[in-house]
C-alpha cells in the first residue's frame, strides 16, 4: 500500500507560513548544505522551475509520484502563472472554491480527501505526498504514515500552523533526523500503531 508523507517547512514554533500565507521568510535559511541534500533526498519535492534550476529536472521520480495540495497552497504559484507546479508528478488540488483546472495537467476535486486518499493508497506507484496546507493536513491526519518536518531555525509567533485540526493527539515516533550547519534540521516521523 502506498504511504501518505506530509513533507513540509516549518518554523521551530510549528508554522508553514505566516497569517497571509506567505512563506518567503524561509528561503534566507536555505543553507548551503541544506539545499543540495533538499536536492538529492527529495527531488521529488521540488517545484519544476527549481528542479531545472538545480539540474534535476529529468531525474527519475524515487519517492513520490502524487502531491496533493488544497487551493491556498496551490494559489502562490497560480498567481504568478505557474499553473502546473509540479508537472513532473500527478497534481491533485482539492478544493471547494475552485471549481476547474487552469491547467490539464492539474486535476481539481471537491472531493473528500480522505475517501480520495485511501483510493490513491490502493493504486500502484510511489509515494503520495501531502504539500500543504492546514486544512488539508488536519483533515488528513488520520491517514498521515509519516511527518517530515524540514524545521528552520525561525520563530514566527503566530502564522498557520502544521495542522489545523480539532484536539485529538496522534502519536509518531521519531525514525530520523538530520541536523545542518545553518541550523536547519530534517525530522522524519512515523505513524506509530494506533
């Protein structure tokens, strides 16, 4: 069965962007041994324009193969005219909004998405990974198999948070963790046994 990873920035008091959503505050903490790791490990991850600006743009798919996004994480890169993010993946954009695709290359659902998670975990491929947001994460946590947390080294003090959800802790284990000169850190989590 195909595992659900929610690959995310965040700050070390647990924001992804700040209250506008904006999230360029984070680009000043990519290190210079940050990035080519990012790179290397999770090509997958990154946006078409950055992967052919960091030479990997025809780099095979070796983690993920879907990212999912909902409309606020999808909408900085529209805005700009960068309808088709992650054209080397399969991009599925929920929302309840947008109501067609700007691009064919992107599918848009109202789908629920934990019905459409668990049919994607019975197709073949590789990974499917859950780029953003808060909403969307915190209506998928239940099917989250692994966090991994790219946590830089920055308190926003308000902004929004990893998760948007109602009080239910789940619990992860650690299963790794990789810490840069910069003082950026990587922590991959797994779902523990409910």
């Amino acid at each position: 069965m195909r595992k659900l990873t929610y690959f995310v920035g965040a700050t070390i008091d647990g924001y992804i962007a700040a209250p506008d959503g904006d999230f360029d505050f984070f680009t000043p903490h990519v290190t210079e041994d940050h990035l080519p790791f990012l790179a290397a490990e999770f090509a997958d991850t990154l946006a078409t324009p950055g992967r052919a600006a960091l030479g990997v743009g025809d780099a095979p798919r070796t983690r993920f193969d879907t990212v999912l996004m909902g409309r606020g994480t999808y909408e900085p890169g529209l805005a700009v005219g960068l309808t088709s993010p992650y054209a080397h993946l399969r991009q599925i954009v929920f929302s309840r909004s947008l109501t067609t695709s700007p691009d064919p290359a992107v599918e848009v659902t109202d789908e629920d998405p934990l019905t459409a998670v668990r049919k994607l975990k019975q197709e073949d491929g590789l990974g499917i990974w859950l780029c953003g947001g808060a909403d969307l994460a915190g209506q998928l946590l239940p099917e989250i198999d692994e966090l991994i947390v790219k946590q830089y080294p920055i308190v926003a003090g308000a902004g929004i948070p990893l998760f948007r959800a109602d009080f239910a802790p789940r619990a992860f284990r650690l299963a790794e963790s990789r810490v840069f000169e910069g003082g950026n850190v990587v922590l991959a989590y797994a779902k523990t046994s409910d």
